[in-house]
C-alpha cells in the first residue's frame, strides 16, 4: 500500500497546529481507517434517526398499534444489550478489522429485514439485529480510532468520527420528511456496502497486533499509518513495552471479566460507566426516538423541526470536533452538559406558562434544537472517547462490554418509560432528566481527569496507580 500523504507536508512554522497535524497524519492507510472506524457511527446515527420520522406512516402502512411501535423503537436497546455481552470478547478474540466486517454485515441484513417487511415481526427482528451491530459498533469505532491516531488527534479524529453519527441522524430526519420508510431503510444499507471492499485495505490497530503476540507487525502498521518518512521507533517501543507489562500482570492476576473489579481498576471503571450512562439517562433516547411525538404535541411542523434540529446537530459536531483536543475532555464536557440542562430548563418553562396551549411552540423547537445541538458539541462523542482511552489493553475488552451493557440498559430504560414518563408528568420527566445532567456536571468537574495530549500508555498507567495526593493527570 502506498504510504505517500494526501495532503501537502505542513511547513515548521505551523507544525504545532491543528491543520498541520492532520496533514502530518493524514496518509492513505490512516484516511481510510478512519473512515471505516467513522461509517460504524453514521450507520448507527442512521438507525437512531429512523424511527422518529417514520413513526405514523410505518404504523398506517403495517396497521401497527403504538404498543407495537413502542417495541420496535425499544427492542433496539435489546439488540444493544446483546451486542454489549459479546463486543468486548469479539474484539479482543478476532481483531477490531474482522469484526467490523461483522458489524456492517448485520447493519444491512437488519435494512433488508425492515425494508421488506410485511409485518411486524420481521420489522422487530431487523431493528434487533441493528441493535446487535450497534451494541458491538458503539465501543468498537472509538477503540479502533483511539488506536491507529496519533495521541494529538487522537481526541479530533474521535470526535469527527463520532460527528457523523450527528449526521446520520440529521440525513434521515430530513430524508424522512420526503422519503418512504422502506424507501428510507434502503437507503440505510448503503453506507455499510460502501465500507466493505474499503476494508480489504485498512490496517489492524498496531496495539491489538501487540496484545496477540504480533509484535514484528506492529512497526510496519504504524509506518503504514503515519508515513514511510516517520520516525515511530518510540511510539512502537511504548506500545510494546506497556503492553509486556501488563501480560506480565496478566499472569499474577489473571484473565477473567471479573479481573476488572480488581480495586485498582476502580477509579477507571467508575468514570467510563458514569460518562457513558449521563446522556442516556439525561433523556437522549427520549428526544431521539419520540421527536416526532415532541414536535406534534407541542404543535411543531415536524418537517420544519426536523430539518432544523439536524442542522444545528451537524454545526454543533463541527464546532465540537475543533474543541475537544484545543479546550479538552473536560471543559467540553462542562459546555455540553450545561447546554443539555438549559434545554430541560426551557422546555419547562414552556410548559410552566402555558405556551403550548397558546400556540406557541418555539420553546418547544429551542428546546429540541439545543439539546441535538449539544449532543452534536459532544455529549454523544466526548464518553466514548473517554472510555476508549482510559482502559489498558488486558481489561478494555471486559471494559467494553461493562460500559456497553451500562449504556444499553439505561437507554431501554429511558426509550421505554419515556411515553409513561410524559403522560404521568412532562413537567416531573424533564427535571428528572435536568437533575441528571446537573449531576453530571458535578461529576466531571471533581473526578474525571483530563486525557489530552497524553498517550494512551500514559493514560492508563496514571488511572490504574491513581492515588488522590500525587496523582498527576489533572
């Protein structure tokens, strides 16, 4: 494979910049791993964005009950639980590349399954499967990214992967608006036949290679990756060196999942399940599956808010992937949860004065518009990260599985109660879910450490020999 870059060598005047890393990084082999890794998000912002435009001519055209279409929107965090059980044993058994080929082949069959659906059980069975590929996918792109970057991209390239699942999102809200739903799911497919023969091309992560014992490959990926010209002599010894180490701890502590409940992995645990249930129990799936229900009930056009949401989505996931690795892990998480709270706070206050019953509905599309608009600035990007970072290897399978099940379970909760949740209180639902995202805040500003700039070796290092008086990752 070739390793020449495809964009023009920065001069050394610029080479601390943002653009001057990304051109330093950007060869063939990175550019097309990072669009594979980035596709699995799309794919999943696709399926995300599906049900919500698609709700009532699904129902008319299969005559299906709001019971029957509350399960098709919720077996989705079914599949994800499922996927959750087996992501981090598949990855760490045949490698992230061949499990991406899993995962995008169960993305189409599930498009197919719902496309050609003639009644309900094919329908649930498609978006089973989807959530299948979801619950492996939604660990597995973060990793994969988190290993091939260079560690001062590492949180860009993270973030703009994660970006597209804003898009995937934002493209079928407004495809949905003129496209049928069998139509909509057909186009859904497409995305992951593209990715296919791309991955006959893209290079396994250089630490994945390390941890089977392929130590002689890993220098060769990591030229592939950052060019024939680099020098990665130091980055491949770190790799090697850590991942040595903690095989040796392998054989005093053992293999086992339970291996992650070990005290010292306690602080890394805590800040991955935490940051990966804040936005699913701050309401996530609630806004994103029922948005159209938002929208009719408030007397929003769904048209008009869907088009609107998603292009704030997108400009908000552009701005979030300039921040993460300029302003860092922490301060944007900060932003985003703040930005996700005043939405809550807004939509109260609609419905506090009444102005639904007025006819006026702009509180109710700030209120969507500014909550998609954080999700986009990173609330759906910035816990992965994180978590795909802080793991060692001999753990980030396991790690894996616990933050996948953890998000999984508390989205089900979230995509099942939320209708319940309305018709006992809309006023009570969202300062449940304003009450969560203060938490958060409260949160990230004492515990989470700040992982720019830092090495994944680095990283994991500090977290597992944390100690409050002298830790130095702050």
């Amino acid at each position: 494979m070739s390793e020449e870059c495809l964009f023009l060598p920065s001069t050394s005047e610029s080479s601390s910049s943002l653009l001057s890393e990304i051109s330093n990084a950007s060869t063939r082999a990175f550019v097309l791993a990072f669009t594979v890794g980035s596709f699995g998000a799309f794919a999943f912002g696709c399926i995300i964005g599906y049900s919500a435009p698609t709700q009532s001519s699904i129902m008319k055209d299969l005559n299906l009950s709001i019971a029957d279409y509350s399960l098709f929107g919720s077996i989705l965090t079914v599949g994800l639980i499922l996927g959750a059980l087996i992501c981090g044993k598949l990855t760490d058994l045949v490698g992230r590349v061949y499990t991406i080929w899993i995962t995008n082949i169960l993305f189409i069959i599930g498009w197919c399954a719902i496309a050609f659906a003639k009644g309900v059980w094919l329908l649930d069975l498609g978006r089973l499967l989807q959530g299948i590929s979801v619950g492996i996918s939604s660990y597995l792109g973060p990793v994969y990214i988190t290993e091939i970057a260079p560690r001062n991209l590492r949180g860009a390239a993270s973030s703009m992967a994660q970006l597209f699942a804003g898009v995937g999102i934002s493209v079928f809200y407004a495809f949905g608006a003129v496209v049928s739903w069998r139509n909509l799911a057909i186009v859904g497919s497409i995305p992951s036949l593209m990715v296919l023969p791309l991955l006959f091309f893209i290079p396994e992560s250089p630490r994945w290679l390390a941890k089977v014992g392929r130590e002689k490959e890993v220098e060769a990926v990591l030229l592939s990756l950052r060019g024939a010209k680099a020098d990665v002599s130091d980055e491949a010894t770190e790799i090697l060196e850590y991942t040595e180490h903690v095989k040796q701890q392998q054989d005093i502590d053992g293999r086992d999942f339970f291996k992650l409940l070990q005290r010292k992995y306690a602080f890394s645990l805590t800040i991955g399940v935490v940051l990966i249930a804040l936005p699913q129990l701050g309401g996530l799936n609630g806004y994103s599956f029922y948005t159209d229900t938002i929208f009719t009930s408030t007397g929003v056009s769904s048209d008009f808010g869907f088009i609107s949401t998603s292009v704030v989505q997108m400009l908000g996931g552009i701005l979030g992937t300039v921040l993460i690795d300029v302003s860092g892990r922490r301060f944007s998480s900060w932003n985003v949860l703040g930005l996700s709270r005043n939405s809550h706070f807004v939509f109260l206050a609609g419905m506090e004065n009444r102005c639904w019953e007025t006819g006026t509905p702009i509180l109710a599309l700030i209120s969507v518009m500014v909550y998609f608009g954080s999700y986009g600035l990173g609330m759906g990007a910035i816990p992965w990260i994180i978590a795909s970072e802080i793991y060692p290897v001999d753990v980030k399978g396991a790690a894996g599985t616990m933050c996948n099940l953890v998000s999984s379970i508390s989205s089900l909760l979230v995509a099942y109660s939320f209708n319940l949740l309305l018709q006992w209180s809309s006023t009570g639902t969202f300062l449940i879910f304003s009450a969560v995202s203060g938490l958060g805040f409260v949160f990230i500003a004492k515990l989470v450490p700040e992982t720019k700039g830092k090495s994944l070796e680095e990283i994991q290092s500090l977290l597992t020999n944390f100690r409050t008086q002298d830790s130095t990752i702050f």
